[in-house]
C-alpha cells in the first residue's frame, strides 16, 4: 500500500524499493528487498530505521548502499552481504560517523539526489548545490560544498542539483535548474607542490 519513491537493483540481482512514510503513521516508510533468490525482506522502524519517507538510494559496493530519509538527511548502509543476518551490519549517519563540521547536509532530502563515486565516495546534490562525502578511517566527512557559478566559466551552472551521474574517471555530470555541468578533480602543480582543484565545465550556455 505504500507509494514507492525509488528503486534500485544490486550487483548480486536483489532488487531495492525505498517506501514513501504517510502521515499519522498509518504506513512507515523503509527498504524493502526482493532478493535474487526470490525472498522478501523488510526494514523499517522495526529494525531501528527512521520511519522516515525513503527519497533516494545509491550503491555505493556491492554491500554498501547510501540512503536518504527525508527529514532526517543521510545514512550508510553495510551490510557486509548477509542481508538476512542484521547482526553484522553497519550504520553511519551525520553524528555518528558521518562528520559534517560545516553543516553541508541537509536533512531535508525529497529533492536531493545521489551518485556512488569511484574512489569510495558519494556524491550528494542538493537544492543549494553539490556536496562531496569521503570515506575517513573511522567512516565519512563532508568535505566539499560546490555551488552556483560565480561567472559562467566558473561553478555548477544552476544552484539546484537535479539529478547526478559519476564515471568511472571520477568526473560527475551535474544536471542543475540552468542545464548541464561536468565537474572533475585536477592536480595542479604550485611551486612544486602538488594542489587539487575542481573544474567546473558548462555545458550549456547561460540562456
């Protein structure tokens, strides 16, 4: 009975559907998981979740999957591959594992999109831009606040982040309120000393 907000496939072929909460608590939001070898599991409040609307889910390995729940903001999921074996799983969330000092994260997340980088991290698009979350030795920490351009050479094109999609080469491509933008990391020599800088690349133009 729930309305079905969405939905992702795993590497190893189980299926993830993120519920969408009603008011009054008459139906709960949560993950359900049709797995490959054709069982139903349930998580919700139950088994310590918010009962929170589920907004958006991206793998991040084939046994750790980044959720939003809306009003509560971002979690990360191990599950070391025993899905029915709750027992060893992991939870991260922002204070308690997840460090956001400058208060990048929004918690409220029904607009927000996600994307699985391929060094580890994730990729986390807001309405008042782009967040980058990196994996610490002891879990996660917002490192990085991308926003709207400046000039049109310079920054994501549009303010809000509509929807993402991460390469292999560890660029992302942004699709904001104003049109398209490509951002990558580069390593810049100064003085012999190595920097890194984003570069944001529009592409489409300012009308």
């Amino acid at each position: 009975g729930n309305a079905i907000l969405r939905m992702l496939e795993d590497a190893a072929g189980n299926r993830w559907f993120g519920r969408d909460a009603l008011p009054g608590g008459t139906l709960r939001g949560g993950i359900d998981i049709f797995t490959a070898d054709d069982e139903w599991l349930y998580f919700d409040s139950s088994t310590g979740l918010p009962a929170n609307s589920i907004d958006n889910m991206a793998m991040m390995s084939a046994s750790r999957v980044a959720v939003l729940f809306r009003g509560v903001g971002l979690y990360i999921w191990e599950h070391a591959g025993t899905l029915e074996t709750p027992g060893d799983d992991t939870w991260w969330s922002v204070g308690a594992g997840i460090e956001d000092p400058s208060g990048f994260l929004d918690p409220f997340t029904s607009e927000f999109c996600l994307a699985a980088a391929a060094d580890g991290g994730l990729w986390v698009g807001q309405d008042d831009g782009l967040i980058r979350v990196l994996p610490t030795s002891t879990g996660y920490r917002a490192r990085a606040h991308l926003g709207q351009k400046t000039s049109f050479s310079e920054g994501l094109l549009g303010l809000q982040v509509n929807d993402l999609a991460s390469a292999a080469d560890g660029n992302v491509w942004v699709g904001t309120d104003l049109g398209l933008s490509r951002v990558r990391l580069d390593i810049e020599n100064d003085g012999g000393a190595e920097l890194l800088r984003w570069t944001v690349q529009s592409w489409t133009n300012e009308a």
